[in-house]
C-alpha cells in the first residue's frame, strides 16, 4: 500500500469519525430505547432484551469520567462512532482482497459517508457495534478459511464471541460460518469444522465473560431471551408478513432510505453482476452474498418490524451492499473496452456516492437539537403559553407513551391546552389498520387516532426528511376550541 493511499485511508477514516460525532449531543429522550440504557448504565442493571456488551463498554468508559447523569449517553454515543469507524476500515480490508487501492477507496468513500451508518453512529444502540463486530468476525472467517488452525481460530473465537455479546442475531454468523464452504472453495473441511468448535467454545467463553450477570440472575437473561424470540415471531406493535410487501419491506423503507436510491440500484446490479460472472467471484463476493442474504432475509421474513426505526434491523448488510455497488461497476468496466463507456460508469459510481454524501451531510446538520422539529414544537409552545401534554417522540421528556390511552375529554378536564402527538409514534397504527389480520388494538388505536386529528392542530414537518429516531412530523393539536373542526390542519 502506497503512502497516498494510507494517507487517503486515514483521511477517510478521521472523515467518518467527524461525521459520527456531529451534532450526537441531542436530548436522551429523543431515542426511545437510551433513557433505559442510560438507567441500566449507571445503576448497574440489564433485561437482557439485548447483550450487554454496549452497557459494559459505556460503564468501562464511565470510570474514566465519573458521569452520574445522563450525560453518561456520550460515552455510549462514541462508542457507536467509534463502531463507525471500525466498520470503514475493515470495509477497506475487504475490498482490497478483490479490487486494486483506487477502488478499494471508493468503497471505504462510500461506507464512511453513507446514510444509515451516520445516522446510527449517533445513538447509544447496539446496531453500529454489532455491524463493527460483525465485520471483524467475517474478516477472520476469510482467515480462517485459508488457514483453519489455532492461530486463526482463536482471534475468529474472541471477535464471534463479542458479535455475540452485542446482539442475538449474531447467531447466523455460526449458520453463515456452517455454509461457507459450499460456497467457498476450503482445502481441509475436515480440519476447518474441527477448529470452527473450538472458536466457538472460545465465542462462548468471551460471551460469558461479557455478559457474566447472566450467572447470577439466569432467570432474567432467559426472561430477556424470551421476550426479543416473542418479537421476532409476533412482531412488535404491529405485524408485518413478508408476503404483504413481497419480501419488498426492507427494501423500500430501510435500504433505499438509507443507502439512497442510486447506491441501491447500483449495489443490486452488482450482485446481478457477481451471480452473472460466477465464476470470477472471489471469496468476498461469496461471504458477502451470504451474509447479504440471511441478514436482509431474517429481518424481512420476521413478523417484526418495530418503527419508527425500520432501517436499524438490516443496518449491518449497508458495507456489503456498498462493496457490490463498487464491485459492480469495477466488473463491468473491465469488461468494456471502449474507454468511454469505463469513464461513464466511474462517473455514475462518482454521482451515486456524492448524493449519499450530500444526503449524510443534510440529516447530520438536522440532527441538531436546536434544529429537530421537536424543538421548534417547544418553542412554538413558548412562545404561544397553555399547558402543553406529550406523547413518546413528541418531545425530550413525555407524559404518555400514545395519547390514546385518553380522550380529548380527559386531558381538557386535566387543564391542558395542547397535546403534542408525533408521527414516530401515531405512523405504526396507521400503517397497521391498512393491514388485515392486526390485534384489534391496532385498529381501535388508529380511530382513536383519528378522534385526536378531528381536533385543529398545527403540523410541524421535518426541513429535510425523518430518519431513523431524527426529526418527526409532529402535530400540536390545540383542546381550547370548543366545537371540534372538521379539517385536520390550520
């Protein structure tokens, strides 16, 4: 590796951790899962719904700087963006097993500004470690596959282990690990799977250590277990059969809206490319395939599809995706003699990775605080005085997880002036009752929904879009008029 190219690496890498660390200083409430991680964080408790491997780093970090209130977010906020980081260099690592430094770059390019991996380097969840770790297991794999021996069993073992410790659906890196070599040319099956157990009693033993509560309360970590498996069969508030979508879920609300359109087409003709020259796939195309296909499919078969969050759940498939919209057109190019068409097709890679950029740099800037619609919802309630009542996402702090757990007439009858609805939260029970076959508190939510909207409010809209757990519509609907109105809107 040349100095320019590890002088461009680092700049890429410095790029993505500046970009993961803008603008993460918003309120806790604003995500609805880190007030419980911040608890848990500082007084030493877990459910186990998820791992622990975030709580455990967030409470390392804490003994450095003593937090004792919320701020102790940042902390698991860095180690998102420093999970961000990870996933840029070892995307780097991959690519320069298949392609030459110019195109290993641009892959590196396109992770460190993408969309859904920005976004979600803010927050205190386990999604961005899970992928860093993710990614550092699928490296060793490709080590392990040429040489299944102690020395590459061991570092597989500890990086599996903490995949483990970061999220349960780490478990089909085992099932992808299993299949490997049918796809996967191995020269010692016997001698791989032999060593693979023992990685795994390693992963186990990392895992234990992690997660090492579990030993003393077992009964709250099989609660924990049992709890996220009811999920993923029944789905969480609403259920979403992959048939209602065509297997098309994931696709249109989670990877397009975080990859944009343009590196998402591009990342499907890749793989298009790759089953269609088959037999010039290197071992990271095929890995990657693998890995593209349980972890989109799982998600997408799953009745559980928990907004407002979606793209969360297939956030670890964004590098791969990335390295087939490079791979893809590097592919091609080599295929094309006419230097022209290879030009043209650098060029649409090169407009592709822009848009996903501006589109990083556009949620990044709104990620502000002082410019979420929530803010400006508060300040709209300064400026206009009455006693304001707050669902979940409507604002930093809430009164209410839905506010359909009252009428119009409760909350009037409590002296309240305007209630703060958000689409974060209202959105689920609409899309719910376009679906048949929903729990029948799907449906009497959403008419109760529709009660709240007969009332005026004023709607507050995103300058830029929503995305992920950032920048809700938010509606302020105003109890003072006597009779209701008949348009939903000012």
């Amino acid at each position: 590796m040349n100095s320019g190219a590890k002088w461009f690496l680092g700049c890429l890498l410095l790029l993505s951790l500046l970009l993961n660390l803008w603008n993460n200083d918003f309120p806790v409430g604003y995500h609805g899962d880190e007030p419980k991680k911040v608890r848990f964080t500082l007084n030493n408790e877990q459910d186990f719904h998820i791992p622990i491997l975030m709580l455990q780093l967030a409470r390392l970090g804490n003994l450095v700087c003593g937090f004792e209130d919320e701020r102790v977010v940042l902390i698991g906020r860095w180690v998102s963006a420093l999970s961000g980081v990870i996933i840029v260099f070892f995307s780097f690592l991959f690519a320069k097993r298949t392609m030459n430094e110019r195109w290993a770059l641009l892959v590196t390019a396109g992770v460190a500004v993408s969309p859904i991996l920005v976004v979600h380097a803010h927050y205190m969840k386990e999604d961005m470690l899970f992928t860093a770790c993710a990614m550092a297991a699928l490296w060793f794999i490709l080590k392990f596959i040429e040489h299944s021996n102690w020395k590459t069993a061991i570092p597989l073992g500890i990086t599996t282990g903490l995949a483990w410790s970061a999220h349960y659906k780490s478990a089909l890196l085992v099932v992808i690990a299993v299949l490997i070599p049918l796809l996967i040319s191995v020269p010692r099956k016997l001698s791989y799977y032999g060593y693979l157990i023992a990685a795994g009693f390693l992963g186990i033993y990392v895992f234990l250590n992690v997660n090492y509560p579990l030993l003393e309360s077992p009964e709250i970590f099989l609660e924990g277990v049992r709890h996220e498996g009811a999920h993923a069969a029944t789905g969480h508030s609403i259920s979403v059969s992959p048939f209602d979508h065509w297997f098309s879920f994931h696709l249109f609300n989670s990877v397009i809206p975080g990859l944009t359109l343009s590196v998402t087409m591009l990342a499907i003709t890749g793989i298009l490319v790759l089953l269609f020259w088959w037999k010039e796939t290197l071992d990271v195309d095929r890995l990657f395939l693998l890995f593209v296909v349980f972890y989109y499919l799982i998600p997408e078969i799953s009745p559980s599809k928990p907004p407002p969050g979606y793209a969360r759940y297939i956030l670890q498939i964004a590098p791969a995706m990335i390295y087939f919209s490079v791979r893809g057109i590097q592919l091609l190019s080599n295929h094309f003699e006419n230097s022209y068409a290879r030009k043209g097709l650098v060029l649409l890679l090169g407009i592709s990775l822009s848009i996903s950029f501006w589109d990083t740099l556009q949620l990044d800037y709104y990620m502000n605080w002082k410019r979420d619609t929530r803010q400006q919802a508060a300040e709209w309630l300064s400026q206009t005085g009455g006693k304001p009542f707050f669902e979940q996402y409507a604002a930093a702090k809430n009164d209410v997880r839905s506010i359909g757990d009252f009428t119009p007439e409760d909350l009037r009858n409590q002296g309240y002036d305007f209630v703060v609805a958000s689409d974060f939260r209202y959105e689920r029970y609409y899309r719910g009752a376009q679906t048949s076959g929903q729990d029948e508190y799907i449906y009497n939510r959403h008419q109760q929904y529709e009660e709240w909207f007969t009332f005026p409010f004023v709607e507050i809209t995103p300058a830029y879009r929503s995305f992920a757990f950032s920048n809700p519509t938010v509606r302020i609907i105003d109890l003072r008029p006597v009779q209701k109105l008949t348009e939903s809107n000012y």
